[in-house]
C-alpha cells in the first residue's frame, strides 16, 4: 500500500430486529472520495482475504470500503439469510456506513451472493 495514512475502525451494527447485530470494518484513505458499502460473498465472511485485498486496491484509489457480515456467517450458520433479512441487513449496513463517513458519497456492492 502507499503512503497515504488509512483509518480501519471495527464495529458492531444491528443488522434487523430478528438477527441481532454483525460486524463492520470500515478501511479509509484519508483522502477518500467515495465509500464502498461492500457485502461479503455466499460462501466467505468480511475477513476473506479476496475482500481484504479489494479493500486495499481500492483504497488506493482514494476510494474507502465498509465490509460487513450477514447475520448467517456472523453466527457461523451454514446457510446464508432469506431476502427480508439479507435485504435489512444491507440497508443497515448502508446506515452504519453513512454515519462512519458523513462526508462520503456512498456506493453499495458486493461479492457473488448466488
């Protein structure tokens, strides 16, 4: 990575009412235009490191990303969440998002969900 001066802050957000709270991981240039809300694959959590180095090659391009968990992987289910919960689970993370990095403007993706 290059020299400019990265933020990474850890948290913890309530995902929905129903499945409790997961984790965040918000990496950010200080000079980021742009932050990624960045939804992990079916089959690998936030840490994996193809996310990992995504996070970082973006970061590079001045643009910050928040990784979160879905509930299922947050409590090491087997099988991802149905839509109502993967669907609250997304705008959550876009709120804990937006209240990290106010200053932002906000992208949302993520790895193949299937």
């Amino acid at each position: 990575m290059s020299n400019t001066k990265i933020l990474t802050e850890t948290i913890k957000f309530l995902a929905s009412n129903s499945s409790g709270e997961v984790s965040g991981l918000l990496l950010k240039p200080q000079d980021a235009q742009w932050l990624l809300v960045y939804g992990h694959g079916a089959g690998a959590p936030m840490e994996h490191p193809f996310m990992q180095a995504t996070s970082e090659i973006l970061a590079l391009h001045q643009i910050a990303t928040f990784r979160y968990n879905f509930p299922y992987m947050e409590n090491k289910k087997g099988r991802p969440d149905p839509p109502g919960i993967v669907q609250a689970t997304v705008r959550s993370a876009v709120n804990a998002a937006s209240e990290l990095a106010p200053d932002l403007n906000l992208l949302a993706g993520g790895k193949s969900f299937g």
